[in-house]
C-alpha cells in the first residue's frame, strides 16, 4: 500500500485541488491500493469538515502545530503503508503520479527513496517563487516517496525546523549519508503554482533554520556569512529582472529582511546557542 501525506495548514481552496486530482476517479489505481491522510496544522475544524463532506475517502487528522516537519512526521505516524508519499496542499497532482510511483518502486526492490518531478510555469516572476524538480536532485517535501522503514529509521523529519526551510534538505542529507538508493520519477508530476514570496519579517525568521542546518552538519556558518548569503541572491534575483517598480520593491523588501533578520538573530544566539 502507500500511504500519501498532506500537510496542510489553513489552505482549504488548495487543498481541495490537491484532492481532487487524488480521487480513485482521477489516478486509476491498478495492481495497487493507496490511502491519503490529511494532517491539519489548523486552529479549526474545516479541513475536516471538507473532507468529511467532498472526500470522505481521506483521513483527516489533527496536526501538533509544531511546524511543517512535525506535521509531516505526525500524518507518517498513522500511515498504512510499506512506502510513504509526501505532497504538499499547494500542489496539483497529475494523474499519472501514484502509478508512476507504484511502477518504479515496484520494478526497483533495492530502491529507498523516489523524487517526484515538479514542475511550474516557465517564467516566474520576482517576488515569487516556486520548487522545480524536472530532472532530479532535489528531494523537494512537496512531492517525493520514502520507504516507511527507511523513514522510521532516520526518525524521519528533524522537528527543529520549526519554519518551511531546509527540513528536506535535512532529510536528504542523511539519506545521502548512509548510501540510500534514491531514483527519479518524471512520470510522477505534479503542477506547483509560484506563490508570492513570504514576507520580510517571515523570511528572516526562516533564516533560523539556515544556521541550524550547517551547525547540525558541523559547517557553523555565522550571522554576517548568513546576511551576505542573502544579499547575494536577492540581489542576483534583481539584477536578471525587469528593472520597474517591481524590482525597486524587491530592493526595498530586502533592506526590512536583513533588519528583522539582525533582530532575530540576538533570540537565537540565546536560545539555540548558534555561533555569533
């Protein structure tokens, strides 16, 4: 069986696209059988409600509102099946997705670990952003398989990622690690839309999780390496944009990213003890 997990946090509109296109109706399930658990980081009960009322073939579970990676581990915990698959609410899958899975994974007995492809539209503007993963490489949360004992093994998602940065990152470098064989499905797709950026104060609090993940691999990395890090790609993402009032507002945005990014960096060094 496999066993597919959503998190999801506040995003019904979403994750009703998401859904939809997980119907038995839509991915034709043959030789094989699936189940999807949708864990919910919300402060309500209309996730639930949703699924209850239009796909009452999905589990809804409640999540532990610790964050991205404490919710993925939480909808593994109850899983079913011998292979776990991770999407995202924002993504759309594409009907060939679980078969596309099922066929590798069955055609492969040594193989661990499975990328999705990801795709979005061809030019995505500045100020947003969105995953791709069209040849492999990248063991992208929103779309990816794990074999449930692998996973289990590695204690699956670090929960001290608290934000959406670098928990998957995590993951694939301990599965680097210890030598897993990780394939590429191009057949199992789905369609990630860009989204706006996150906002200044929000992107500085993920910068957290930048410093935690080069300490934890024993690369500390300090808080003025991090500011010029960011400078570097924001400015590269400016600089190969149309220069309009888009571009002077990306410009403007990055001078309140590093600010709140200083601020925050004082709580961490007291709390995480992360290098000054």
């Amino acid at each position: 069986m496999l066993s597919i997990i959503i998190p999801t946090c506040n995003r019904n509109a979403l994750l009703s696209d998401c859904l939809r296109q997980l119907s038995p109706d839509a991915q034709k399930p043959d030789g094989f059988e699936y189940e999807v658990i949708v864990t919910d980081d919300s402060q309500d009960e209309q996730a639930k409600n949703l699924l209850e009322q239009s796909f009452p073939w999905a589990t809804w579970s409640k999540g532990p509102c610790k964050g991205p990676a404490a919710n993925r581990n939480n909808g593994a915990k109850q899983a079913k099946g011998d292979w776990l698959i991770f999407l995202d609410d924002d993504c759309v899958p594409h009907s060939t997705l679980l078969k596309a899975y099922y066929d590798i994974i069955r055609t492969n007995p040594k193989c661990e670990v499975v990328e999705g492809s990801i795709y979005s539209d061809k030019q995505i503007k500045l100020l947003y952003i969105a995953p791709v993963n069209v040849t492999g490489g990248h063991l992208w949360s929103c779309n990816f398989a794990i074999k449930t004992s692998v996973f289990k093994k590695l204690d699956g998602f670090d929960e001290n990622y608290k934000f959406p940065n670098l928990e998957d990152n995590d993951l694939n470098k301990r599965l680097i690690r210890q030598r897993s064989v990780i394939l590429f499905a191009k057949d199992a797709k789905v369609y990630h839309a860009p989204r706006p950026v996150a906002s200044p104060k929000k992107l500085a609090q993920r910068h957290e999780s930048w410093l935690y993940f080069h300490s934890k691999f024993g690369e500390p990395k300090t808080i003025n390496t991090l500011l010029k890090t960011v400078i570097r790609a924001r400015l590269n993402a400016i600089y190969h944009a149309p220069k309009n009032l888009t571009s002077l507002k990306a410009f403007l945005l990055l001078f309140s990213e590093l600010y709140h990014t200083i601020q925050y960096s004082k709580q961490w060094k007291r709390s995480n003890n992360l290098p000054a």
